[in-house]
C-alpha cells in the first residue's frame, strides 16, 4: 500500500511539473511574439529590459535611451562626434 501511495505522489509531482512546464513555455511564447513584432514595427529595444527605447537629448547629444533607465545608446557617427569634442 505505502509502495502504492509513493507512486501516486510520484506521478501527481510528475503532472504538476509538466503543467508548469508548459505554462512556462506559454508565457515565452507569448513574449517572443511580443518582441517580434516590436522588431517588425521598427521600434529599437533595450537589450536589457526589452522595452522600446526612446529618442532622448543628452547634453545635446541625441540618444536613444531605456524609459527604466537601463541604459542608453547611440550610432557610430554620434559616437565619433562625442569622441572629437574631448
């Protein structure tokens, strides 16, 4: 009986992570199709938080920035414009 009862939980365990399972290959799903169409549109994401970034003026220097602040980035000839007036 006992033996039994192991193999019930057992499979009960089984199952319960099996739905996590695929809850959790749902909800990536789900944010993978978020980011592709972001992508589509042409919006630019932050690498790090994946939110659209948003032009910003930083010390008159254009930038493409996080909204949560994550970080912010700019294009090659920006760059090199920032470089040359060190």
């Amino acid at each position: 009986m006992s033996d039994e009862k192991n193999r019930f939980g057992d499979k009960l365990h089984e199952l319960e992570k099996a739905r996590e399972n695929l809850w959790a290959a749902e909800q990536d799903r789900k944010l993978i199709e978020q980011m592709r169409a972001r992508v589509k549109s042409g919006q630019l994401l932050c690498p790090k938080c994946h939110e659209a970034l948003v032009e910003r003026s930083e010390n008159g220097v254009i930038v493409m920035a996080c909204p949560k602040d994550e970080g912010a980035w700019l294009d090659s000839v920006t760059l090199k414009r920032v470089l040359s007036n060190k």
